[in-house]
C-alpha cells in the first residue's frame, strides 16, 4: 500500500513537473511573439521620429520622443534576451561601465519630464553635485542595469510631486559603490525621503 502511494505521489509530481513545463514554454512563445510584435510598429514610429530630428534639429519634444522610441526598442529586445538566457540560449554579458556617465545618460532621460512637472532633479557622487571626472567602472549588463536604473527613476517620478526632488546619486563605501534614487517632498511641513 506505500508503495503504491509513493508510485502515485511520484506520477502526480512527474504530471505537475510537465505541466510547468509545458506553461513556461507557452509564457516563453507568448513573450516571443508579443515582442516581434512590438518591434515593427516600434520602426515604422522611430523611421519618421529619426527624418524629423533632421529636418527640424534640436527640437525638444522630437528628441524626447526620439530617445524614448529607441529605450522602448530595446526594453522589446531584451524581452527577447532574457527569453534566450531563460531557454539557457544566451549568456550574461558583461561589460565594462562607466557608473558616472551611465548614471548621467540614465538621469537625461528624465530631466525634461521632471522640469516639465517642476520636480528639481539632481545628482549625488558622494555627497557632491559635482560629476566626478575621474570614471567608476564596474562590470555589468548594460541593459539589465538600465533597466534597474530607469525602474527606480519611474517609481520616483511616479510618486513625486510638483515642487518636490528626485536625487540619483551614488556613495563609495570602501570596496562597494551604492547607487540611489531619493524623493523628497513637503507632506504638512514635513520633508521625506526614500
């Protein structure tokens, strides 16, 4: 009668285990095909946005919309990526970064939209507004990292009000860097940061 059981236990998780499976893959192919899907309309948006830019240089809101078509093509790409590295047909790839100058290309992106909201944006190197000249390289995955970056920078976008701070900055903490995002708000008289 154990015996049984366990034979019976071992089939229903076998059943389980291909069940799970067989979901994985079809999230996997729904993924795939959601981003193919993306990726055509992403250029026939970013073709017209690049012929504009030349016709009418240094357009703000063309820029704008330029840059964020692009970040939107490749958030669609590495949607793609990470399905590969889930399949175990990719590798991580890791880079060289320059942290000051990532962190200064990230905060670009979201410096007309803050003055926009009249939300004060501003960078952190270790207790200076100052950018550093001297670089902070680190080794990682470019696109997971901006992704990170551009997370938290939403979020606080998100959440902050007109009249209020974002700061991105980052500390050296003897053989760690830590990278941050702070919002700061009045709240009845009251300051509060993340």
């Amino acid at each position: 009668e154990q015996t049984l059981s366990l034979q019976l236990a071992k089939e229903k998780a076998e059943e389980d285990t291909r069940k799970i499976k067989e979901l994985d893959k079809q999230k996997t192919n729904f993924f795939q095909n959601i981003s193919h899907e993306l990726r055509t309309p992403l250029t026939l948006i970013m073709t017209p946005l690049d012929e504009a830019q030349k016709e009418i240089p240094g357009n703000q809101h063309i820029d704008i919309a330029a840059k964020n078509s692009k970040r939107l093509y490749r958030l669609v790409n590495q949607l793609l990526d990470f399905q590969k590295v889930s399949a175990g047909k990719k590798e991580l790839d890791l880079v060289k970064v320059d942290l000051v100058n990532f962190l200064d290309l990230c905060g670009q992106y979201f410096r007309k939209a803050c003055e926009i909201k009249n939300i004060e944006f501003r960078f952190n190197f270790d207790g200076s507004s100052e950018i550093p000249e001297q670089a902070i390289y680190i080794m990682a995955e470019v696109d997971s990292l901006e992704k990170l970056i551009f997370n938290y920078l939403s979020n606080a976008f998100k959440y902050t009000p007109r009249s209020g701070s974002i700061e991105l900055g980052l500390n050296l903490e003897s053989d760690k860097i830590k990278v941050f995002v702070k919002l700061f708000f009045l709240l009845e008289q009251t300051s509060y940061h993340l």
